[in-house]
C-alpha cells in the first residue's frame, strides 16, 4: 500500500524537505512579527550603557587606548558584537528541546521519519531570516549614526573572513545551545544549568568586554595568558571573533588559524549535538517515554 | 516481509503485529512527604521497580481493527509506546510490519501513524494544510497521490473549510479530525490510536466512529486502539484486549465477552404507574424501581421461564431484554481482576 505511496529517494530529497521545513517555520515566525520587532528595539538599550561606562573609563585614565583599543574602537567594538550575537545567539533553543523532552512532544520525531537536529536547525534559520528582515533597518540606522567610530572598512578579503565568521558562529551557537538542550533527556531542568553557561558565555565570548584585555591576565601555567587558553575554547567565536576580524585586530596566518579553530568547534558542537541525541533518546526509550 | 530481529519469530505473511513475551519495567523513585524527606532523598534515593508491561503475547493480522481495554496504569499505552518504537522493552520481541519498532527504521515509519488523543501532531499556530504539505516531503509522498489522498479525507470528515484556518482557532473536535487526516495522509498500513475520542461530543465521536470504520475498510489497515468509552468499541472493533496489570486477561472477540462473563440479561419493564414493589420481588430477581419502571437482572438460563410469567402480571405496558451494557463487564472484568490482585498479595 504505502510500498506505492512512498516516492524512493530522489538526489536532494533532502534538501526539499529540509526547504519545506525552512518554509512552514518562516510562516510560523512571521505569527509573532510584532513581538519580534519589540525584542529588536530592546537589543539596542544595553549597548547604550556599555558606551556611557568605557566613556568614563576613557575620561579617567590619562591613556589613549586599552589593550590596543581606543575609545572609538571600543564603540564599534561592541555595535558589531551586537551584530555576531544577532548570528550566534539561540535565545530558547536549549530551554526549548529540555521542554520537549520533559512534555512528551519530543516523541513525534521518534515516530516519523523526520530529524531532530535538522528541523531545528530549520526552525532556527528561519527565526533568524525573520529577525534579519525585522531588524535590518534600526541597524542599518544605528550604523550609520555611529558611522564616526569606525575605522575605514577593510579589505575585501577581510570582509569575506568576517562573514564567514559570522555564518560559523551560527553554526556554533546552535549546536552548542542544541547539546546543552539535550542534557534534558538526562536531568528534568536545564534553565540552571542553560544560566551558568550564559554567564560562562558572556564573560568570555567577549559580549562583557574585548578579549583582549586578558591578555594582561597570567594563568599561571608558563606564563601564558588567559586571552591565549580563550582562544582555543569556542565562546569568543561566539561574539568577539568576528568584531576583532572587521576591525583588522585578527589578520594573515593568525586568522586562518582562527577560522580553523571555530571550523573545529562547529564540527565538535555538531557530533557531540548528534551523539548527545542519540544517547538521549536511547536512555528516553529505556527509562521515560 | 523481512524480519531484521533474528530473535524475533517468522511471521506468517498476514500476521503484522507480532509479540512475544514483551515486558516493560520502570524504575520509579519514592518521594516520600516532608521537607526532611526531601533534604534524605537527595543523598538517598529509594526506588523501585514496576512492571508496566509484563510478558505480553500478541499477535495482530492485517486487516484487523482490535481494541486494547484496561482501567488507568494497566499498560495499554506503554503497550502501544513499545510497538510504535517510542520506547525499548526490558524483554521479549515484538515485530511490526516485518520490522523492530525501536530500531525506528525509516522505511517502517513510513508506514505505520500514531495518534494520541491529547497529543497535537499540527502546527499550532498554522493552517493545517501546512502541516500536510510537511507531510507530504518528510513521508515522501507523490504530489498527486498526496491531494487526492487529502481531498479524500478531508471531505469524509467535511473539514475543507477548517484546513486553512489556524489549528489554534479550532475547536478541540475539529482539531482531533484534522490529526487524523494529517496521520493517515501517507496511507500507513497500521494505525495507533491511543484515546482518539478523549473529550469529544457525541456527535464528532460518531463521525470519527464512521470516519475510521471506512477508511479501515477501504484501505484494510490494521487498527489497533485504546479507548476508556465502549462506544468506540462498540462501533469499531471485532477483537477485544483487556489488559490488566500489565497482563492480557482476555483476548477474543466482542460477542464472546458478553456472552462469557456475564450471567445474566437486563430486563426493562414499563407500567402505566409505579407497581406494587412487594408483587415485582416475589419474582425472586434483584430489581431496581424507577417510578414506572422497573430494572430485573435476570439469570440466562431462566429468563426464557420467567418471562412469560413477568408479562403476565398486570399493567405491564412495554418490555426489553437487554444484555448487560459493555461498560458494566468490562468494570465488573477490572473490579474482579483487582479483587484477586488483592487477595494474590494477601496470602
């Protein structure tokens, strides 16, 4: 009956149905345009702080720059932080799967022939699509008032390393938030353990402050500094990677190496995202359901 | 048909459900009650073990339309949780379609639907002809195999207008009947249906009663369903399994449990006035008086004996003979099974 029904997989079948997801989840965001456009507006309130604080930084030191920035680059540090984390941040990604374990809703991917992890990648990329087209013009207008702080634009090389920054670090949030969710097959609340990684993540992602001033930071171990061991972890790929990248702090070999690092993270994330699914329905199967 | 457990039994070609032996253990943590229990539990937990499934053997042909009865907790939907591969078995087999349901193969997804009543497989916030077009990609269904299958369906359960309205705005019967064209959209060969008819009015119970009756039919899909209203068995099933404690107590047909566990029939006398109460005892059957009717149960054996001396007595104006309403057996069938659960732990 169904032998007939069921088309045999054609090449790029799954990209159709990954479209069609991609397609119904934009519908469904754009249910919510008008709460999304107030989320929007709201992004831009903290950074007003950010810039009052380091103003009266700069006022009370005598120095023209910290650890390599200046009061301007400070500025336009933060707007294109701004920018990445509208890339790498998940906001209820993680929160959301833990939901769905504990609900029961997660079942109907167990039933139907149908990827977890892919369709809420597809949810996701339109969440973002959404958001982009919600909030392209409050940030094209807050760039270009704030068009004084920037450093002449970068090359074009530059600006392509910048955006492929900025495609990784999407990649990385989501499957970093995706596994962090998936420890909901394994402990019935996550809001705390999603809590201290936000924390971990704001302070060294580079969202608090540029990483570079940890350089000045020894760990202790061969003198080497916390900005060095930052590095090699993946939250500063979340935010300050990219920023650093356009204003030309991050060039040459040490950016390849850089793009290399957050490639590498991407790829853990995404196995560790997958092995983590596996697992966790195997104990969902063996002990809940 | 191709059987990927070696452990699991050959089947024979009409055999789609297949159990053997299958069983289900739970580890369930106690929390006994107080804060100071609490603040001991979170350095010792006492747990302990229930068999929610316990060595079932169970063998389903296509074409068959078979309800799982049983009180709450009794292992129906952890039963049907196992054969749609939702969860793992602690032991035994079991093959649906040829396949393990727990190795959750695609190519046996494809082919079978789960609906639970209080579940909702539609988008919520979206028309449900979304979630069919989704449908239609993630079970790969041909585009005109697909709307004609659809318009099929949704015109036997008059749904057209409400398929592009959002699932949200629907009520909670329409939205149960759009479920149910969204599960059997892929023309899957086995149904699960876990209380589809949970919180419906009579009305959209009947059409979903007369909805699956034909679409079952037609498509001689085998059916398996679990339902606490006899009306859906009634209306729909020939096999008839009550589980009890995880155990199948009985498997027959629907005819066969009246006949077997009951023993007596319902006899409804109407008089023109409330009887003389002594007259209608003296008959020696217990009897229930409700104005100007009266309730006798009366033995099979002897009913064929006293009803003629019944409607000889005076101002009978109507009778029926009734056997006792599903309900009642299935009950007095829990009831006894508890009773002897009991007594089992007692001695």
């Amino acid at each position: 009956m169904s032998d007939a029904a069921a088309m045999p997989a054609k090449p790029f079948q799954g990209l159709r149905t990954w479209w069609t997801m991609l397609r119904i989840c934009l519908e469904e965001r754009l249910v919510y345009r008008g709460d999304f456009a107030l989320g929007t507006l709201m992004r831009f309130l903290p950074i007003v702080t950010q810039v009052f604080l380091w103003t009266a930084v700069f006022a009370a030191t005598s120095r023209s720059d910290i650890a390599g920035y200046s009061r301007n680059d400070i500025v336009a540090y933060y707007l294109l932080t701004m920018l990445t984390r509208a890339f790498s941040s998940m906001p209820g990604l993680a929160t959301g799967i833990a939901r769905s374990v504990r609900d029961g809703s997660v079942k109907k991917f167990l039933i139907q022939p149908v990827d977890y992890v892919g369709f809420l990648l597809a949810a996701r990329v339109a969440h973002k699509l959404v958001y982009y087209a919600v909030a392209a013009i409050p940030f094209a207008l807050v760039f270009f008032l704030c068009r004084g702080y920037f450093p002449p634009p970068p090359d074009a090389v530059t600006i392509a390393a910048f955006l492929l920054s900025l495609v990784l670090s999407f990649l990385l949030g989501f499957f970093m938030e995706a596994a962090l969710g998936m420890l909901g097959f394994w402990f019935m609340e996550v809001s705390s353990i999603v809590f201290g990684y936000m924390l971990v993540q704001y302070l060294l992602s580079g969202h608090m402050f540029p990483i570079d001033l940890l350089r000045t930071v020894p760990t202790g171990v061969a003198g080497v500094s916390l900005a060095d061991v930052v590095h090699w972890l993946p939250f500063e790929y979340t935010a300050y990677f990219s920023s650093a990248v356009w204003l030309g702090k991050v060039q040459g070999r040490d950016l390849v190496a850089a793009l290399a690092i957050e490639a590498g993270w991407v790829v853990v994330m995404a196995v560790a995202c997958r092995i983590a699914w596996w697992r966790g329905t195997r104990r969902y199967s063996a002990f809940g359901g | 048909m191709h059987n990927t457990d070696p452990a699991a039994e050959p089947t024979p070609d009409d055999t789609v459900i297949h159990v053997a032996r299958l069983a289900k253990e739970y580890r369930v943590f106690d929390k006994p009650e107080g804060l100071a229990a609490s603040i001991r539990g979170l350095f010792h937990r006492t747990s302990r073990v229930v068999e929610a499934v316990k060595g079932v053997d169970l063998d389903v042909g296509r074409g068959e339309f078979v309800a799982l009865l049983g009180p709450n907790g009794a292992g129906k939907t952890t039963l049907l949780k196992l054969l749609s591969g939702i969860i793992t078995p602690t032991r035994g087999t079991a093959t649906v379609l040829g396949h393990v349901p727990w190795e959750r193969a695609d190519d046996f997804r494809r082919r079978f639907a789960l609906v639970m009543g209080q579940r909702n497989q539609l988008w919520w916030d979206l028309p449900a002809a979304e979630s069919f077009r989704l449908h239609q990609e993630i079970y790969r269904i041909e585009p005109a195999r697909f709307e004609k299958t659809r318009d099929e369906l949704v015109d036997m359960l008059d749904v057209r207008r409400l398929i592009l309205q959002p699932v949200r705005e629907l009520s909670l019967g329409e939205r149960m009947k759009l479920e149910l064209v969204a599960a059997l959209l892929h023309e899957p060969e086995v149904l699960f249906l876990d209380e589809p008819t949970i919180g419906l009015d009579v009305v959209a119970q009947h059409t979903i009663h007369e909805f699956l009756r034909d679409v079952q039919r037609r498509r001689r899909m085998t059916v398996m369903l679990t339902t606490h209203y006899m009306k859906d068995v009634a209306a729909l099933c020939e096999r008839v399994v009550v589980i009890t404690r995880g155990d199948v107590l009985y498997d027959g047909s629907l005819a066969e449990i009246v006949d077997r566990f009951t023993s007596h029939k319902i006899v409804t006398l109407d008089f023109d006035e409330a009887p003389d109460r002594e007259r209608i005892e003296r008959f020696g059957f217990p009897c229930d008086f409700r104005g100007p009717q009266v309730i006798l149960r009366i033995d099979r054996s002897r009913i064929a004996d006293a009803l003629p001396v019944i409607l000889g007595s005076e101002g009978v104006r109507d009778v029926s003979v009734e056997d006792v309403p599903l309900e009642e057996i299935v009950a007095e069938l829990f009831r006894a099974d508890s009773r002897q659960a009991a007594a089992g732990a007692s001695s």
